[in-house]
C-alpha cells in the first residue's frame, strides 16, 4: 500500500534527554515526514488522540511560511500543551502509557496518517521502519531517517538484587543478583543507569566494603533493556534521622547541556530511585520518582533543593506513604520537597547564606501550636545520600499546590492563588476579584460590610497570617503568599504560608509598614478592614492573646530548642560537608539571634500597634479561678491560673467562664457584673484582677 505523502515517521513520549525545544525543554514529541515529491502547507491539519472526541489540535497559520514541508523533510510537532510557544507546539500532551495518534486532513474528518503507540520509556522512540512496521528504538533520530534495524517490540524483565538495601554493622557483604536465562545482567555502582559497553557485566556476586549503590538491569539483543533496579547499601553509618537515598546517572547532573546542577535555574526533569529508610534503618520504599531543582534564590547554590515528583513515565503515580508524624493520615501524595535551607541565614541582611534549620521550621510550630488556621507544609529533617555520597541534612516537605489541598481536606476542587499578582496555581480569580471589587465598592467602617466580606473569607485564618507574618518581620510578604477556597457557592479563601526563612530584625515596625503599604490592594484588603471598629479590635486582641501564649518569649526560645534537639546529631556533619562550597552563618548565631528576637520582639509589636492606632497604653491583666473551671480570655484558653496576661487599653478586651462539665459557674469578684457568663472590660493602666468562681 502506497503511503500518504505526510506520515508520522517518528514518536517521543517519553522524552527526558533526546532533543529540547527552542524554550529549552525536553517536550514530548511526534516527527512527521514529507514522502512525496511536492512541498505541502500543513497549516489547517489536524492531530488528536481520540476521532469520536473534540480533543484536536489544528496546525495554524504562519505568515512566514514556516508551516510548509518540503518533499524529503521532516517537521516536529512538540505535544506539550502550550501553543503560545509557537506555530508547531500542540495543544495537549501525549501519555506515555500508550495512545493512538491521528493526523486529520484539513477537513478535520480523513485521515491523513494515524498510528497506535504501546507504553512508551524514558528516551526510546517509537518509529516506522523501511517496511512500514512500528518498532521500538533504541536510538532516536529525529529530523533525521530512521535507523535501519530488526523489529524490537518487547522490553527485557527486571533482574532481582537478592540482598535489600540497608545499614550494615559488618565490614563486608556479598551481593548475588538472579535474573532470567537467556539474559545478560549489567550493573553499576556510581549511580549511572547501565549500559553494555559502560557498565560491568555481572559474572558473579559482588562484594562491598563501603557505602555503594548498586544499580543493575537486563539486556539481550533485539529487546529494549528492561528495568533497572536499585539497592544502596550502607557501612559505617548511623544516622540519627530517617535517610533518603538518591539514585541518579551522573550525566542528569553534571552534563553541560541538560543537567540539574548544570542548569539549576532550568525546570529539567530526570528519573531517579528513591529509597527512604525509616528512624530505624529500615527500608520502606524504593521506587522510582521525577527529580528537578526547586526553589528560587537557593538555585544557586552548591546545595541544590529539589522536588521528587510522583510521575508514571518513570515510576508510580503516586506515593504511598506517611512521611509526616504530625499528619499520619497523609499516605498517598504526588509528591515531596527536599529542602536544603541554604538562603535562610539573613537576618533583615540581603546576604544570601546557609542558616540553621530553625526559621520555617519554627514558623511550623507556631502556626500549629496556635491551632493551625493557617495552612503549613508539614516537614521531616532527613539526611540524603546522592549515588551513595552523604549529601547532608535535608527537609522532607509536603509540596504545596492542589494536592496539599486533597491531602489535608479531601477538597479537590478549589482556587488557588499565588504571590503579588494573583498568579493562577489552579482555578480562577474570579471570586477574589469579585471580592476585591465589593471591598472597593463598599464602606469597610459599616459592620454588615465586614460580614458580608467574612462569608467569603475565613477571618480567623486572614487574621492569624498577617500576625505571624507581622511576628516575623517577614521581608517576603509580596511573594510568598497563597491562599486557596473551595469552588463552593460558600467556599471561603483560606490562608496558606510557606518558604517563611525571611525573618528581619526584631526592632522592625513591621505592623506600621504594612497596614501603610501603598501598594495595589490586591494583598492587603485587610488594611482597609482595620477601619472597621470590630475587625480592629479582633485583629488586635487576637494578636495580643498570642503574644500571651504562643508567642510568649519563653515557649518560643523552648520551640526553639526542641527543634534543635531532633537535629543536633547531623548538623555538625551536614556543616563539615558543605561548610567550603556554601556560605554558611557562624554555628549557633542563628539560634542566638532568634532567642533575643523571642525575648524582645513582642515589646516592639506592642509598642507598634499603640503608636498605629493611638491607644493610651498597656495594661496586665491577672485572672484567678476558683472552683472547677477555667476563663477564656478573647481566643485563647489557659490551662494554669494565676495567669497574666498584657494587654491594650482602650481595647475591650472578652472574658468568659467555663465550668467543668457538669460543674456550674457561680459569679465574677468584678462588683458591678451579675453571673454572666461573658463579659466585656476595658483595662485601667493600673491593670485588672478578675477571678471567676465555680462549684
């Protein structure tokens, strides 16, 4: 049968290394061929996946020409969901678990060529041979004739490493692989993925002496090389904290054009193993996961951060697991973020240096400890080995998009937004436009305006961000920002924080600031919002409260601590390691810095708000109980009595008994009040003394 004179020559849907666009990425693509003897305008064809479906791309026009094929050549069509990159850049992607995949003419009904592809592996194509068969290939020739070779349509099996990865007490260990007859065996132990010609063949067991990674996969001719399989095995190492180990070919780091920390501001993603080895040294998982570099100022370091993506062109497409112990029931992810806490150290500096572990992780504590109305990436320090090299103290962190959201609230439908200028992560702006239209539109002073505009946002969790925000003298308040609701005629927005290391000084008047900022509203609608009495009030009185508990200098400097205490035994080495290549704060003046930041910081917020709002002062109150129950003070509980808290004059400040269950509230010592339950006082400068009585 004669071919038509355009046909798919060639297909990539699996593309880690094989060619990049002109943005410099590696995109999935289809090479089509011009068999015939006149040039063809491809300009109004089609391609799609599915005939019965309206999931079509449509070649557009180009006034340059550059849409015609001329008799002999070839064209590539990038499948990669973004047509604003150029005439030939499709609007969906191929799967690489296997499609069809049809060229229509420009009638958008014949077909011109079609073709059906099984599951595709990372940088394999599958291409049309000289008897118009469909083959596998071993080597990828785009824009370029197919290589001449037999058929190759099935894929070796994976062998099997007899001895698990693990934590060895002995000085030497023997490693036996099986694998099936017929076959050959090739492994490395630098990390790189083996090949015949670059990699030993395995003849017999192995011995190792010293932290390895093994690698090894199955070859025979005419079959793709099957899967390869991964066991690191380590001596002499006993780490304090649960282990992440990396795999990964030396070439998707170092190599100029397309490697991580070659390219680390490139979004280049490589197949690795992940292995993760419990507190124990016991491995819960080895599977294989999608790597690139993660973070922004941080790229630049000799320490990279990166995120390990759940993806099913290399891997799993999810991964179950619970990583976190404060969120056990957080078993089935994405994916995860390793984070090397490399630009944390300035404090209220430009300076861009390695800090100590403690500034986001605080912020985690904080947030949680003050009941967690803030949404926070929950952490777990790690220590990771790259090709079997100790690679220092990591973070193991939820990732924060639409999946933090399914994780943590069973929610999968929401809006997003992220940063300054209210960049989509999933959903619309719609509805925070149309909120922001009805802030601007609407008297804030009026109570029922500020009501309307907490029926669209959760109040408690706006409130709280701005204080620890404000708390932290945050730097990073226009970029790190995100916040999501439920797409839900009564879906609130919601308060998410993250990457919170841009910590200032403690003598900032970061309050002032920003309830001044002049810049667009689009963040800072709550300025407006203070004008109202009642909101002003509640934002006030709840950051006084927490000043009073969670903020309160002694539990910080003790939060502080504690965190510390879990990496005390890997900090010191993860210094060692990288204390010539990244420039790291002097040991312990981070820690330092922020127990004085702990112990003056509230003092200068006080004085903040008063000099803002013109108050008359501060004020103690003390409060007593007697009997069975305890006062809520405002929005917080506390558990010891006598307790004391400071406070602002000229702002009401709510009591409320509450007795023990089946126990009875009997009366304030307050002369003047009967037995209600909640009261409302305004604080003398001399302060207050309130006990309320139960039995």
């Amino acid at each position: 049968m004669a071919l038509p004179q355009i046909i798919i020559n060639e297909i990539v849907a699996n593309n880690v290394n094989i060619l990049m666009d002109d943005s410099l990425e590696y995109d999935d693509f289809a090479e089509i061929y011009n068999s015939g003897t006149k040039p063809v305008d491809l300009a109004g064809m089609y391609f799609c996946t599915d005939l019965s479906s309206a999931r079509r791309w449509q070649v557009p026009q180009n006034s340059i020409g550059t849409t015609w094929l001329a008799p002999g050549a070839f064209k590539v069509i990038w499948f990669d969901d973004d047509e604003e990159q150029g005439p030939f850049h499709a609007g969906f992607k191929l799967n690489s678990a296997g499609e069809a995949l049809y060229l229509l003419d420009k009638d958008g009904k014949a077909i011109v060529d079609s073709v059906s592809f099984p599951p595709q592996y990372p940088d394999f194509s599958y291409c049309r041979l000289e008897d118009n068969t469909w083959s596998y290939c071993q080597a990828p020739s785009p824009l370029a004739p197919n290589p001449r070779h037999p058929p190759v349509t099935r894929r070796c099996p994976a062998p099997h490493i007899q001895a698990k990865g693990g934590f060895y007490q002995i000085k030497k260990i023997t490693v036996e692989i099986d694998f099936p007859e017929g076959f050959d065996v090739y492994f490395t132990m630098d990390g790189s993925s083996p090949q015949p010609g670059q990699a030993q063949v395995y003849k017999e067991p192995i011995a190792l002496e010293k932290t390895t990674v093994l690698r090894a996969a199955c070859f025979r001719e005419n079959y793709l090389p099957g899967p390869v399989v991964t066991e690191t095995f380590f001596f002499d190492e006993t780490p304090a904290l649960p282990v992440v180990a990396i795999a990964i070919s030396p070439s998707d780091l170092y190599n100029p054009r397309s490697g991580l920390y070659a390219n680390p501001f490139r979004d280049f993603k490589k197949p690795v193993n992940f292995e993760y080895y419990d507190r124990q040294g016991q491995q819960q998982l080895n599977l294989m996961l999608g790597m690139k570099p993660f973070g922004f100022t941080s790229r630049s370091s000799s320490k990279l951060s990166f995120t390990l993506d759940a993806d099913k062109r290399f891997g799993p497409s999810r991964i179950e697991y619970a990583f976190f112990p404060d969120k056990p029931h957080i078993n089935n992810i994405n994916g995860l973020i390793l984070r090397a806490d490399v630009t944390s150290g300035r404090g209220g500096f430009d300076r861009e240096i390695a800090g100590e572990r403690i500034k986001n992780e605080l912020m985690y504590h904080l947030i949680k400890n003050a009941g967690s109305k803030v949404d926070v990436q929950a952490y777990q320090p790690v220590v990771v080995y790259l090709n079997g090299t100790y690679w220092g103290l990591y973070n193991l962190m939820e990732k924060k998009g639409s999946d933090f959201i399914k994780n943590n609230y069973g929610i999968k439908n929401i809006d997003m937004l992220d940063g300054y200028e209210l960049e989509v992560v999933a959903g619309s702006t719609d509805h925070y436009q149309q909120l922001l239209e009805y802030v601007r539109r609407n008297d804030v002073y009026q109570d029922s305006t500020v009501q309307r505009i907490f029926t669209m946002v959760d109040k408690e969790s706006l409130v709280d961000y701005w204080i620890f925000e404000i708390y932290s003298a945050t730097h990073d308040y226009k970029v790190n920002i995100r916040f999501w609701r439920p797409r839900t005629p009564d879906g609130k927005w919601r308060m998410l924080a993250y990457d919170e290391d841009s910590w200032g000084r403690y003598d900032e008047p970061t309050f002032s600031s920003l309830t001044t900022e002049l810049a667009p509203e689009t963040l800072f609608f709550w300025n407006e919002m203070l004008e109202n009495l009642g909101f002003r009030h509640y934002f006030i009185n709840r950051f006084a409260d927490l000043l009073n508990s969670v903020l309160f200098p002694d539990h910080v400097q003790n939060l502080i601590d504690s965190i510390q205490q879990v990496i005390a035994q890997e900090k010191e080495r993860d210094y060692q390691r990288w204390r010539l290549l990244v420039n790291f704060v002097e040991p312990g003046s981070q820690i330092k810095m922020l127990k004085e930041f702990a112990e003056k910081r509230p003092d200068v917020i006080r004085q903040d708000i008063i000099q803002r709002f013109v108050l008359p002062g501060l004020a103690v109150l003390t409060l007593e109980v007697e009997g069975p129950g305890k006062i809520q003070v405002n929005t917080i509980r506390p558990d010891n009595y006598p307790w004391q808290g400071i406070y602002f004059q000229g702002v009401p400040v709510e009591l409320r008994a509450v007795p023990e269950s089946g126990r009875k509230f009997t009366g304030w010592s307050l002369s003047g009040y009967k037995n209600q339950h909640s009261i409302q006082l305004m604080l003398p400068s001399e302060g207050l003394r309130v006990k309320a009585n139960f039995k």
